[in-house]
C-alpha cells in the first residue's frame, strides 16, 4: 500500500473512532457546560420564604454544577414582575423562576403581561410549608373552633392581619372564612411583618403566617399558635393540631418550585430537573427547610405541573365566590 493511503486510511479509523466516541458519550447540556452564572429570580423581597428557600437550593446547586447560582429577588405586584422577567428571558436554560403558591392566585387578581400556563415549563418542586393560624394572647379562645365562635358572638369587632390585598394570607383568611362562616374583618398591611407586629400588639386579634415568622411572638408570649393549616402536624409544634383535624376543609400550604422560560430544550429542562432533585436529597437542605416549619417535596414534573393547575382552579374559585377576581376588569 502506497504511503499517502496508509496516511488517509489512518486518519479515516481515527475519525471514525472519534465520531463512535462522541455517539456513545453522555449527552452534556448547556447547563452542565457553560461557565455563564445560572441566574434564579426570586420574585419577592429578601428575607421571606421564597428567598430563603431560594438561597438553600441555589447554594447546593453551585456545588453540583461547578457553576455559579445566583439569586436575584425581582419583588413587586405581588410577584407578577420577577415573573414577567423570566417570562421574557432568553430560554437557554439560564435564567429560572421560583414560584410559591401566589403564582396559582395571580391570574384571578390581576391581568398578566404573561401566560402563566404558555409562558413558562415546570422545572421542579422543592418544597412546602404549611401556615399556621395565630391569635393575640389576650384573647379568650384556646382552638379554631373556639375562634369561630368567639367571631360569632363578637360580630365586627375581630381583626385578622393580611399581608396585603390579594396575597396568600388574604386568599386563604378568605377560604377560611367560605368554610367555617367565621366574622372576621381583614386589615391589609404593607406585608407579613408590620401585620405580625399588630398582632403582637394586639391592634389585630388574628393573623396567618409561616411558622417561623410567629416563632419569636410566640416565644414572647404575645401571641399563641391555634392551628396548622396544612395537611399534617409540624414536627416542631407537634402538640399543635391541622385544621383537618379540627373538622375544617382549609388547606393553606405555601409551596416552592422552578420554572424555566417557555421554548427551553428539553434536555436543558430534564438536567435541571435531574440537579435540583438530587439536591433535594442533600440532609443539610433538609434540616434547613425543617427549621423554616418546611419539608422536602419532590415530584415528576408531569406532578408538579398538576399541582399548578389544581391550585390555579382552587384559588380561582375562592376569588369568584368571595369578589376578589379583578382579572377581567
């Protein structure tokens, strides 16, 4: 055989070889590759829920994908401008959304300059945190019942804190009160906590938050836990009984997860959903969330995807039965 064609034969086995190589390889995708930071809105102010379980779930991400995750909070309308955001981001599968469940109650409030079905994909479900339902120390009652019939007897003359109009407090007092027919005036608040510190103080008599937001009144004995509203009791205040318990269909479970811009690779999607879940399973994420009153829940997306579309129509209907739906005015 001439030299020039032992030359071109071994060139052709070597590109050959490479392509098999290349064939049989895992498949990397742009979010295991690039070196750009991974970006994650978080749609409120620091320091709530949705920051600190953002925080947690990007610092273990940062570990994992030898890449810098970084939280950027993008608060505003109720959330609706950190979402806007990433609705119109590049979909390359570096920019990402955190959701909560004021996501699901959005669209019956207020018209959207997105779809929150057609404008995003579901990543990833972290985790939920049930909210309990508190009450100023200085009133008469001991349980949720108790509180109903305290309101009863006491038409107009109790308070409960919202963290503002159309928020997730307003929402499920609202809930709250379809189903127990409790005679509560709702006060609105610039947020959570100047509506905690009333309640400390007694200005508002009721107030709904997350456990760790009521840890430290209740710790000062200005405010006393009634009730979990969520589907179990928490581990932290186990002698605490759920709403379920006390015969009351409420469920007021806040939630956390991911989302990606509508239009990102499959792939891409798939990777962050295969990253975010192996992190999940990290016990330091875990003992982080727990000391929030919060729990690890992880889902398929096809899961996760149901559960924004059931809370969507669940919270659709409390705004059509109690006037709360501004989404078509």
């Amino acid at each position: 055989m001439k030299p020039k064609n032992i030359i071109r034969r071994s060139i052709g086995i070597c590109i050959f070889s490479l392509c098999s190589l290349l064939a049989t390889a895992p498949a990397l995708t742009a979010a295991e590759t690039t070196s750009r930071p991974l970006q994650i809105v978080v749609p409120f102010a620091p320091g709530g829920s949705n920051d600190i379980v953002g925080r947690a779930v990007a610092n273990l991400l940062t570990t994992r994908l030898h890449r810098s995750v970084i939280i950027e909070n993008k608060p505003g309308a109720g959330g609706t401008i950190g979402s806007e955001k990433v609705a119109r981001a590049a979909s390359d599968g570096n920019t990402l959304l955190l959701i909560s469940s004021t996501f699901t109650m959005n669209p019956s409030v207020m018209k959207l300059n997105y779809d929150p079905v057609d404008s995003f994909i579901p990543v990833a479900l972290l985790g939920q945190g049930p909210s309990v339902i508190a009450v100023n120390a200085s009133l008469p009652v001991n349980s949720v019942r108790e509180l109903i019939e305290y309101t009863r007897k006491n038409p107009g003359k109790v308070n409960f804190g919202s963290s503002g109009v159309a928020s997730f407090q307003h929402f499920a007092v609202e809930l709250f009160k379809l189903k127990t027919g409790a005679d509560l005036t709702i006060v609105h608040y610039k947020g959570g906590a100047p509506a905690l510190v009333d309640l400390a103080s007694g200005n508002v008599q009721v107030a709904l938050g997350s456990l760790i937001q009521m840890q430290p009144y209740v710790n000062s004995g200005k405010v006393k836990i009634l009730s979990v509203a969520g589907p179990e009791r928490v581990a932290l205040i186990p002698d605490i009984p759920t709403l379920k318990e006390e015969g009351i269909d409420v469920d007021a479970t806040n939630w956390w997860g991911i989302m990606a811009p509508k239009g990102t690779p499959g792939d891409i999607v798939e990777a962050l959903h295969r990253d975010i879940n192996a992190v999940l399973s990290n016990p330091k994420l875990k003992d982080s969330l727990a000391s929030e009153g919060a729990q690890i829940t992880s889902a398929t997306r096809e899961q996760f995807d149901q559960r924004i579309a059931e809370e969507t129509k669940k919270w659709a209907a409390v705004a059509q039965q109690t006037g709360l739906d501004h989404s078509q005015k």
